[in-house]
C-alpha cells in the first residue's frame, strides 16, 4: 500500500487497492433472531461515515454480516481507520476493504490545509496571551541582569572578585529560569515546566559527563581561589614541579621555573596534589655536608665549622647552628652543618653556597682536611707491594693553603635574583588580561 501510495502521488492515476484477504471481527457470530439484520448494519455504518470527514466517496454493501467497501480514500491511514470503525459496529461478520486511494492532489492537500489553518487561527487566538508571557520573561530576566550587573553587592559577599562573578552567573541563571517558569504558567502550559527542567537536567548531565575535566578544573579553581594555598611570588613545589608563583587562572595554575619556563599545572591536579611552599615561612633551614680526615679531632671540626657559620650576617641566631656526625666513610668521616636564614633579606641558595665555603675555609685553615678518596692498588710481584699500612697517609698530597678571596658580588647572599620574580609579574600582566584569583588582601590556607 505505501509503494502505491506513493506511485498515486507521483502520477496522479491510481488503481484500486484491495485488502488480500477479509478482516475477521472478534464478535460471535449470531443466528436466529439474535443475528442483527443487513440493513441495520449499514444503516449504522452510514450513518457514522457520514458524520466522519473523508468518507464522503465511500460505498458499503452488507450481505449475511459480510461489509464490503469500495470507493476512494484519502490515504492508508484513512483506510486502516475505516477497517476499524466499521469492526467495531455489533452484528459485523467480516470486512472486505476494497477502498482506493485517492490519487488526486487537491483532495490529498486538503486535510494538511486544514490543519495549518486550524493551527494558524489558534495562534492568533493565542497571540496577546503570548506576548504577554513573553514580555514578562523578559522583564525578569531583564531585571536579574541589571541586579548582577550594576549592584555591587556580590562583591561585597564574595571573599575575591572571582567568586563575586561565580555568584553573578548563578543569580542570572535563577532570574532566567524563574522568567520561563512564569511565562509558562502564563500562557496555562505547566505541563512543560517539568519537561524543561528534566531535559535541562539530561542535557546538564550530558554536557558534564563531555566536558568532565573543564568542570573538575572550574571547581578546583573556585576552591583554590577560596582556600588561597600560596601567594603570588611563593617559591612552591606542586607534584614535583618546582617554581615561582605567577597567577592562579580559572583553568590552571602558572609557575616560573628557575630556568625562566613556563609551567601550567591544571587546577585538579593542584587542588588534589601535594603542595610544598618553600616561602610562606620566611625562616628556612638550609643544610650541608663536609667530609674530615678520618683521624681528626671530629668535636674540634665541628666546633670550628660551627664558629665560622654563626659568624656570617646571614645566618640567625634563632634557631640555632646545627652540626652533628652524619656517617664514616672510606677515607673520611662525614660531618653534617645546618642553619636558618630569612628569605626576605637573603637569597636562600646563595646563603647556602656561602655558608658551605665559610666552614670549608674555616676546617682547612685550621688544619683539617678534606680528603678525597682514597684508593690503594696491589701489583703481584712488586716490591712495594707489601708496604706498610701507615705509609699510606705519608703518600697523601699536600693540601693547598685556603685562601681568603673577595666574595664576587654574584655570590652575594643578600643579592636578590629578580629575574623570575620579573618574569612571574610579567604574566600576571599578560595579554590575556591578567586573570588572577589569587588575592593578598584573602586569608591564606
């Protein structure tokens, strides 16, 4: 039927379609006077065709319960439907539908016509209710907009100014779906409310499952923006990745190398990784080893390194100088110094550097050395080869007197290296503009 359908629409001509085989209805067949009449049957059917649009050009004949249409139809669902009205009338035996379809284009196009004119008088019927719903949603809407925007209050409940605009995107989203809400209920069509809010739902579910990672890094920044784990210029370690500070952005974290590199680390990764701020205290301990003769008077070694450390400018009284044995090696006997500078006042790895050449100077002007390791090869059949075990120290070369060189102003502890400070203000005045969340007026973590 579909096939011919479709054949009847392109050429305009159509042939007879016929069901193959009569409808059996589910009725009981009557008998006797019980059995309904021939005429009654059709009677009843033509009656309901006649107050049914589309079978105006159908014919019914009934014979011993049997109905039988021929004519013409509007198409196969009007066909099928006929099938089924007359099924349902009492005394119905079987159907024969030998009905057609009809192949002329006025007569398929005047049921869509209807429709449309139908549906083109309710909507202007329905036109002032409309424009109404729609001005009131444009009203709050409107007016949720002009609140976020121009009121400061926001800013004044928010701890920074990113926050301030999370709450502002929150507030117009609320003004917007409360606008559709009322111009829904406007215009009598509640029913839609619940079938918006749930395809919102699914779409919102969709797009957070598509876009997982973005939504995990946007709320990490939030968090940190929140929480404030480092400041700007703070020398930090975040999941090995070691630099300054430059800016925390709504998607990552920037750090500056020491190398002057850049370094992006995603938001997630920070708020769930192991931060380790070398800054946010300004005392910091920096600690190192030097090795003595093995034969030494070890307490006068420590004794002197410790002196020549608490003599530097740099290094604070409190807390104190550190020195301990650490292990005995090969050759030597390791002895461990440690001591706390201010970063504020000194560069940390520059401090360090200094004190290692002060208590290194202090142990070879006493005396001490500092011997490198030692090695003693035995040849088969040389003559010295059995030479005694004390010899050994007599074959040692002589150590070079320490000298006390000017310290070259690059090495200067209290010389500052602005190069990544420069480097890390320089991002956060960058072409993107300068998007920063980290604040120094916000309590820190």
């Amino acid at each position: 039927m579909v096939v011919s359908a479709a054949l009847c629409l392109g050429t305009g001509n159509c042939q007879a379609q016929t069901a193959a085989d009569p409808v059996q209805t589910d009725g009981l067949i009557e008998v006797g006077d019980a059995a309904v009449r021939d005429s009654e049957i059709l009677s009843r059917i033509e009656k309901l065709l006649a107050e049914i649009n589309g079978y105006g050009a159908v014919t019914v004949s009934v014979s011993e319960g049997v109905v039988r249409i021929t004519g013409q139809v509007i198409d196969n669902a009007a066909q099928d439907r006929l099938t089924q009205i007359v099924n349902r009338v009492a005394g119905v035996v079987a159907i024969e539908n030998e009905t057609e379809i009809s192949g002329t284009l006025e007569e398929r196009l005047a049921p869509a016509v209807d429709r449309i004119a139908a549906r083109t008088r309710n909507l202007l019927a329905n036109g002032p209710i409309f424009l109404v719903a729609v001005t009131a949603f444009l009203l709050v809407a409107a007016g949720g907009w002009l609140l976020t925007t121009r009121i400061g209050i926001w800013t004044r409940l928010a701890p920074n100014p990113f926050i301030a605009d999370v709450y502002r995107a929150v507030a117009r989203i609320m003004f917007i779906v409360t606008g559709l809400v009322l111009a829904l209920d406007i215009m009598n069509a509640t029913a839609l409310i619940g079938a918006v809010l749930g395809a919102a739902g699914v779409v919102g579910l969709a797009l957070g499952f598509a876009v997982r990672d973005t939504v995990e890094n946007f709320i990490a920044s939030i968090l940190l923006s929140l929480r404030q784990p480092f400041r700007p210029n703070d020398y930090v370690d975040i999941q090995g990745d070691q630099g300054t500070v430059a800016r925390l952005t709504s998607r990552a974290t920037i750090l500056i190398s020491p190398e002057g590199n850049h370094i992006r680390i995603p938001n997630a990764t920070v708020f769930k990784g192991r931060i380790v701020n070398f800054t946010r205290d300004p005392n910091r301990r920096f600690g190192f080893d030097l090795g003595v003769d093995a034969d030494a008077d070890l307490a006068a070694a420590l004794s002197t390194a410790v002196a020549a450390l608490e003599a530097q400018p740099f290094v604070l009284e409190d807390p104190e100088v550190g020195a301990w044995i650490s292990e005995v090696g090969d050759s030597n006997v390791i002895l461990t110094f440690t001591g706390w500078v201010d970063q504020t006042r000194v560069d940390f790895a520059k401090a360090r550097g200094e004190a290692i050449r002060a208590a290194k100077m202090a142990l070879e002007g006493a005396g001490f050395g500092l011997p490198e390791p030692i090695y003693r090869v035995r040849l088969d059949g040389a003559q010295d080869a059995a030479a005694a075990p004390g010899e050994r120290t007599a074959t040692r070369r002589a150590l070079p007197v320490a000298s006390s060189a000017d310290l070259p102003e690059a090495a200067d502890p209290a010389r500052a290296e602005p190069a990544v400070t420069g480097a890390a203000e320089r991002e956060r005045e960058g072409l993107d503009g300068g998007e920063n969340l980290l604040d120094a007026q916000q309590r820190a973590e």
